[in-house]
C-alpha cells in the first residue's frame, strides 16, 4: 500500500462517512413513504413494492458501469457522478408525487436508483483506504454512517408533511425533497474533501504492463467469494421483502405516519448502529463465523415479525430491529470478503458484479413483497423470508472443510 500519513486516511475516512450519511438520510426517508406513496396512487398494496423495486433495478444496472468509471477513473468521479443522478431522481419523484402520475414516479425511481449505486460501493472505497486487515472495520465504519439517516431520515417524515401541506401541495412528497437537498450537499462534500483518491492507496497495483488481466470467473468460482455473494444476496432479499410491507402492515393497522417512523427508525438503526462492533468482530473472530450468526438473527427476527400485529408496536420495534441486526452481520462480513484481492482492476469487477445480483435479488423482493402480502398477509412475507436462510446455510454445508480452514490473519487481512 503506498505510504499515506495516518492523518489523510482519517480524514478520507471520515469524508466518506460524511457523505453516505447524508447520501442515507435521503434515501430511507424517500424509501419509506414509497410503498405509501403508491398504494395511495392505486388504491391497492398488491404492486406496492414496484416503485421500491424498479429503484433497485436501477441501483443494480447503475452498479456495474459505476464500477468500470471507478476502476479507470477512480472512486471519487464515481462517486460524485452519483449524487448527481441522484438528484435528478429525487427531483423527478417530487414532480410525480405532485402531479400525481404513477409512471414518471417509476422512471424517476429507476434513476434514483443508480445514482444510489454509487454510494452503496462507498464502503468498498474505505476498505481501500484502510487496507485488508482493517476492510471490516472500514466497511462497518461507512455502514454505521447509515445511523445518521436511520435517525434523520424517518424523523423527517412529519415535519417535511407538514412542509408540504404548508406549501399546498401532497403531503408524502416533502421526503423527496429532502432526498434532493442532501445530494446536493454529499456532492460538494465529496468532490472537495475526497482527495487523493481512494483508489490510489488500495493494497494491491492495478493492472499493467506485465500483469495478466484476472479472470472474473476463476474469483467466482472460489468457495470464500461464493458464500459471500449468496450470504449478501439473500440477506438483502429477506430484509427488503420484510422491510417493504412493514409500514403497510403498521398502517393498515390504523397507525400513523409516527408510528411507522418509530418502526423504520428501530430498523434501520439496527441495519447501522452496531456496525463497529460487527467490523471488529468480523476482523478478529473471523468474516465467516460473524455471517452465520447474522443468518440465525434473521431467522429469529422474522419469525417474531410473523406474529406480530399492526399496531403490536413494541413487538414490531424488536423483530425489525433484530432485522435490521441480521443483514448488518452478513453485509459487514460479506462485503469485506469481497474487499481484497491481488488485482485492484479484478477486485472491482468483481464487487460491481457482486453488487449488480444483490440489487438485483432485492428488486425481486421489493416486487414479491407486496405480491405475497395480498396472498397471506404480513406473515406469509416474513415466513417466506425465514425459509430463505436455508440457502446460505446450504452452500456453507457445502463447502464447510475449505471455509473452517479460513482464520482471521492481520497478515492477510483476515480473510475469513
């Protein structure tokens, strides 16, 4: 790794914190009054979940060319270029939302989402910075900035209503205004402080004269790399199907917008707040064993969901927490499995891809979500969720004697 003075890693770590916090901030507070937005404009819940999953499609297919600017240009053009189709999709929802039309409101959502692409690969750019025997640590760090929008985001749901009820115009598109501003701002932020570029102190030269160009398809055959992609695939795609009917589920209940901000904000705390506990567990205990036990949290918390009514708040609170808690364990991990590797060009490559089939699979979930509570209400969804553990269970049982051989090694940036 070049030589950097302790100092600049710092300040490039805490750049990036600042921007993804206020990047999540927009995000969940637009995220969250989107299923409503929707049933309000259809009348129904049964496609609920498309707006939610066409802007997770556009984060999946912005994933990818993301990458590719990123491994030629660096990571702060990447970044930066994101905030600012970001906010071009914040402002497109805030029209539809205004003009009450359902399909500006997907294409909108669509671009929304691949501006987002950009900050979801942030945590890859810190474990640039800190180098592979802290990338857990790093990715917890750009994680836990979440916090601030898992506080923020969901406590501005009122406030901006009542902004837009003020104004004369539909209360549920004052979060889309927020989504615009904070971009704007994490834009200017990044774009000044983020220097040099991460990409300039990963561990690992770039591909060049005299190195052979990695093959992506040996990376992903490899054990480690396929755990962890099936870990981050399907802890996404339960956290999104649960998480997309909640507020639904809460309001059908007769509660309001206050309630279901004390349930989002109880979840996305717990996908955020222990993040640097988890980065610590996960450099020293080891990558793998913390991706299990975020597998055994997620089954627990959906299974409390599943019984647990509308308007039983307390209850609701703690399984969306544990929630939460669970895709924290295996997203930490699983994206610092992903981290490291000999060929700065592969490594990208492959989180883009990685990252592409994650956004992919939680587009599918945000859709299937609102399809599976019209068919069995809100414990058919967390149920089907539950069943889905088995997967990554499967592919460790699998491969158990190759990844039990895996022990954290500073020397090697515990890479398991």
């Amino acid at each position: 790794m070049p030589e950097t003075s302790p100092g600049t890693r710092r300040r490039l770590l805490a750049t990036l914190f600042a921007g993804v916090g206020l990047t999540r901030t927009g995000f969940i507070a637009a995220i969250t009054v989107t299923t409503l937005v929707t049933k309000d404009m259809l009348g129904s819940a049964t496609l609920a979940g498309l707006p939610a999953a066409l802007a997770i499609v556009g984060t999946a297919l912005g994933t990818r060319p993301t990458a590719a600017l990123m491994a030629s240009k660096g990571r702060r053009p990447g970044l930066v270029i994101g905030q600012l189709v970001t906010l071009v999709g914040a402002v497109g929802s805030f029209a539809a939302v205004v003009a009450g039309s359902f399909p500006l409101l997907l294409v909108a959502l669509v671009v929304f989402g691949a501006g987002n692409s950009a900050d979801r690969m942030a945590r890859y750019a810190a474990a640039d910075v800190a180098g592979p025997a802290r990338a857990s640590s790093a990715v917890a760090l750009i994680v836990w900035a979440g916090t601030i929008g898992s506080v923020a985001g969901p406590a501005l749901l009122d406030p901006m209503g009542d902004l837009a009820e003020r104004i004369g115009i539909e209360r549920l598109a004052g979060p889309y205004a927020v989504t615009a501003a904070v971009a704007v701002i994490a834009a200017i932020v990044l774009h000044t402080m983020l220097r040099p570029d991460p990409l300039s102190l990963a561990a690992a030269p770039k591909v060049g004269a005299g190195r052979p160009r990695a093959r992506l398809r040996d990376a992903l055959t490899a054990p480690v790399t396929r755990f962890a992609i099936v870990s981050l695939v399907i802890g996404q795609f339960v956290m999104v199907v649960i998480m997309a009917m909640a507020p639904i589920h809460i309001r059908n209940a007769g509660i309001d917008l206050g309630g279901v901000g004390l349930v989002i904000s109880a979840h996305t705390l717990g996908m955020f707040a222990m993040s640097p506990l988890t980065g610590w567990m996960a450099d020293r205990v080891g990558r793998i064993p913390v991706i299990l036990a975020g597998q055994a949290i997620l089954v627990l918390s959906a299974l409390m969901a599943s019984v647990a009514a509308g308007d039983d708040t307390v209850l609701l609170v703690v399984a969306l927490f544990l929630l939460g808690l669970g895709w924290n364990f295996g997203f930490v991990a699983g994206s610092a499995l992903l981290a490291t590797g000999d060929d700065v060009d592969a490594r990208i490559r492959l989180q883009g891809l990685a990252d592409s089939v994650v956004w992919s699979s939680a587009a599918l979930a945000s859709l299937a979500s609102g399809v599976l509570l019209s068919v069995g209400g809100f414990p058919l969804v967390t149920l089907a969720g539950a069943a889905l553990i088995a997967v990554p269970i499967w592919v460790f049982t699998r491969d158990r004697r190759t990844l039990n051989s895996l022990r954290p090694s500073p020397a090697h940036g515990g890479s398991a």
